[in-house]
C-alpha cells in the first residue's frame, strides 16, 4: 500500500491492554499500523517480498518502512483490535517458533490418527532425541515434547527460546521424521493447513520466510 521514509510517519508505543507490554505503533495520515516484522538494511529484498506479498496477494493495508539502518513492514489495525489480540505481540521469531509448533501438533495428530497412538508416542521420543542431539535450550525432558504436542502456542504466553537457526533445524529434522513415518513426504500438504489457525498477518510472515529459504521446497 505505502513505501514511506522515517520522516513520513510518527513512530509512539501504547500499552497492550491485555498484556504487560508496549506494541509500537505507527502513524501516517490518520492511519493506524502495528509493526509486523523488522529487517536488516541487507535484506532490502527479503521485507518487500513480504510486503507484496501482505498487499498484492492477502489485500492488506500496509505499510513498508524504508530506514537507513532497516527495513520494517507494518500492517493497519484498529486501536480496539489490540483487546482481541491473541499472538500478533510475537516478534519475527516468535511467530516463527508458533508455526512450527502448529507443524509439529500437525504431524503428530496425523500420525496418531492413521498410524495409531503408539507410533505417535514414538514421535514424542525422536522429537525429544532431536532437541538432544541438536542441543536446542530448555527442550530436553521427554515431558517438553508433550506440552509442546498439546499446547495452543497462539495463545501461550511463554514459548521455547530458540533463535531462527532452531527453528530451521527443528522443521527440517521434523519433515526427516515425518517422511519416515508416512513413507513419503504427501503428509506435507494436509499438516500445511494446520497454519489457518494463525492470524493472516503472522501466517503470511510465516509462509513468506519459510518460501525464502531452503525448507520451502520440504514443506510444500
């Protein structure tokens, strides 16, 4: 929608009513926008496709902020929106972390329903093997992978500490794992929709990240 320089707009915070937290806020023209993702002035490439994506493909107003030091895109919102929030406060990471928690919670219903509760049991323990091996923070007990498998990471308050590079290795160690249970990598298509459960904005973050890097062409 809008490609605007720091100049253009007014950057402020408010207090998210229900969390204890600040939401940065930006204004252009009477307009409201809450930030969606930053960048680094090197991936230039990386926030516009982002931003094409969010306006030329979901039909969102949006906004793609051009600093010297970064890139940042941000979408509009209403300000009582904010009380309705259930997950938009997560940084890139954060969001990152929430879908592949949705993947993982994917594979494992998947795998229970065709293959039965035994082999999903056995997921749990080569999941838990691979937070091991990898060295992933705070992941190591068995009972992690179960709470992982069961919680609603969208409404979470607290999510595991990885950085990007975690989950890089978890969605690829979890397609290895998948395709093994299923023979073949068809599961991909019907865990992807496990996604809907997200807001669109943070879905298409989501999508539009996992499309730029190598694990685009597992996950199809």
């Amino acid at each position: 929608m809008f490609i605007l320089k720091r100049q253009d707009v007014e950057i402020s915070s408010i207090q998210h009513p229900k969390k204890d937290q600040q939401v940065p806020i930006l204004d252009y023209q009477g307009q409201t926008f809450r930030l969606i993702s930053v960048f680094k002035a090197s991936q230039e490439e990386e926030a516009r496709a982002l931003w094409r994506e969010l306006t030329d493909n979901r039909g969102k107003a949006c906004v793609l902020l051009e600093e010297p030091e970064r890139f940042s895109v941000w979408g509009k919102i209403r300000l009582e929106q904010l009380g309705n929030d259930t997950g938009g406060s997560h940084g890139k990471t954060g969001i990152l972390i929430q879908a592949s928690i949705l993947l993982l919670q994917g594979v494992y219903i998947d795998i229970e329903e065709f293959l039965g509760a035994r082999q999903a049991a056995l997921l749990e323990k080569d999941i838990a093997e691979v937070f091991q091996q990898k060295q992933f923070p705070q992941t190591s007990p068995p009972e992690t992978v179960k709470s992982l498998v069961s919680i609603d990471p969208l409404a979470a308050t607290k999510l595991p500490p990885w950085q990007e590079a975690h989950v890089v290795i978890f969605l690829q160690e979890l397609h290895r794992l998948g395709k093994s249970y299923f023979g073949n990598a068809n599961f991909t298509k019907q865990v992807i929709y496990k996604l809907e459960d997200m807001p669109e904005t943070e879905r298409s973050l989501f999508l539009s990240w996992l499309n730029q890097s190598p694990l685009g062409k597992l996950w199809q």
